[in-house]
C-alpha cells in the first residue's frame, strides 16, 4: 500500500498499461476524485487501496480496480 501522503491534487492517474485516466482532484485522507476532460465532464471516486504505486506525477491504480474508469481522450 502506498503512503496516502504522496499523493498531490493535479498528480496524472493512469491504467497499468500507461493510459490516461485523468487527474487527481478534492483529496481527502482515504479516497480523491478522480476528474477527466477540460472543463471537468466526468469525476470518479478512487479509494487510496485502488493505488498499485505513483511513480513521479504519475499515480497508478490496480489492474482490477473496483471502479472502472475508461481512459481520458482529452489531448
């Protein structure tokens, strides 16, 4: 599990496969919305648990996550 106090408001999620989900956004101590599309079309709610690691900015979740977030297609 990873320490909840890496992660950053603005920090990129993404699949295992290195796809863009969206970005991290309103963080609290156990889950964060996760908010795709400039402006803001789609938010999901990501539990901590659902983090496989964060490399850099990046934050990467589980391949079986519990939500399923199709990846973000705004350039």
């Amino acid at each position: 599990m990873i320490d909840p106090g890496e992660l950053h408001e603005g920090m990129t999620v993404r699949d295992v496969e290195g796809r863009k989900l969206g970005k991290v956004v309103n963080l609290g101590a156990t889950q964060f919305d996760l908010e795709q599309g400039w402006p803001a079309r789609r938010d999901f709610v990501v539990n901590v648990h659902q983090v496989a690691r964060i490399d850099g900015r990046d934050v990467i979740l589980h391949a079986n996550p519990r939500v399923r977030v199709p990846p973000d297609d705004t350039p």
